[in-house]
C-alpha cells in the first residue's frame, strides 16, 4: 500500500465535523499534519501546491483535499478558475463558569 492508500485510509476512518481542533490536526500522521499545517499558516492552497508538498499527482492531492472537505476539515472555494483550500477551524465550546466564582473571589480577597 502506497502512501497515498494509506493517507486516503486514514482520512475516511475519520468522522464527519463541523471543522477541525488542534487536538485533531496533532492526530494526523506526519504528511497530513504538514499539509494542514501548509494551509494553515498560508491561509489557502491550490491543488497544485498540495500536489508539490505531498509529492504525488495533482489528482491524488485533489483527492485529498476533497476527502479533508467532506470530512469538514477543509473549505473549497474557486478563485480564478482554480480550486484553493483553506482550514475550517471547529468552534470551541464556551466553558461554563460556575454561578457563585465571583462571590467566592470577592469572599477571598475580603479575607486577605
């Protein structure tokens, strides 16, 4: 099995999310990291530069990409005739702060 089997395995064992966490892109195997990790600090990626990153055809990078896209991690756009990737952050959760903190806060800080 080739890498790009291998990439496109793990890719459908994922599930299907509303954008990708750090915990997740720190999952990803190695080419993979390196690819979002591309997108992410440029801002975008043509398939031509995901092609080059990964060392494989323009059709299996555009695979790829696709598979991140239907995977929720990517977003696709055509910008001039050609398809450009950008990261898909997942929303964080509020945390919830407990009713009474500042009561307590302010409980200490008369204390001291």
């Amino acid at each position: 099995m080739g890498i790009f089997d291998r990439m496109k395995k793990e890719i459908d064992a994922r599930e299907k999310q509303e954008g990708i966490t750090l915990a997740d892109l720190l999952d990803l195997s190695p080419p993979l990291r390196r690819l979002m990790n591309r997108i992410t600090r440029e801002g975008q990626l043509s398939i031509e530069g995901a092609a080059e990153l990964l060392e494989e055809t323009p059709a299996n990078a555009q695979q790829t990409l696709n598979a991140f896209v239907e995977k929720g991690y990517l977003e696709r756009e055509q910008q001039e005739g050609k398809w450009i990737y950008r990261t898909r952050f997942a929303r964080t959760r509020p945390r919830q702060i407990p009713a009474g903190i500042w009561s307590a806060v302010e409980g200490r800080s008369r204390d001291d």
